[in-house]
C-alpha cells in the first residue's frame, strides 16, 4: 500500500509536509532579500542575516532535504512507471 492510499492521514501528508518545511526553511531567504532592497543602508546588515540564517542550517539538514527530495521523486517515477 502506498502511502496516497492509507487510511491513515498522518501517513498520507508526511511526505508533502517534509518537503514543505524545507522548502520554506530554505525560501524564507527570498522575501529577506528584497526587503533589504527597499533600503540600501540596510541591504548589507540583511546580507549578512541571510547568510548568518544560512550558515545556521545545519549540513546534514541540506543532505537529509536532498536525499528525500530525491528519494521521494525516484520512488514515484518508478511507481508510475509500474502501473
């Protein structure tokens, strides 16, 4: 049973909810850059909170994300493929 059929509605978002808690840990960045376009005396104090907020990230948070991001889309490849 895949994880789309369960019954169980934990099982069936966990896999959505990962992605979107990194996709947000990692685009929270976007909005903080262009609000430090809106004052270029604050630019650079917002640079460097962005790469401090990066830096903050730990590595193998980034390894985790990208091997269920690529374990998540492989495995639904092959499944499509097998119907």
């Amino acid at each position: 049973m895949s994880g789309e059929d369960s019954a169980d509605a934990w099982t069936r978002r966990a896999r959505p909810t990962f992605l979107y808690v990194m996709y947000a840990l990692l685009l929270w960045s976007i909005p903080m850059g262009l609000l430090a376009g809106l004052r270029p005396a604050m630019a650079a104090a917002m640079v460097r909170g962005m790469a401090q907020y990066l830096a903050a990230i730990p590595e193998p948070l980034y390894a985790l994300f990208g091997t269920g991001y690529l374990g998540y889309t492989v495995a639904r490849e092959w499944g499509k493929r097998r119907q």
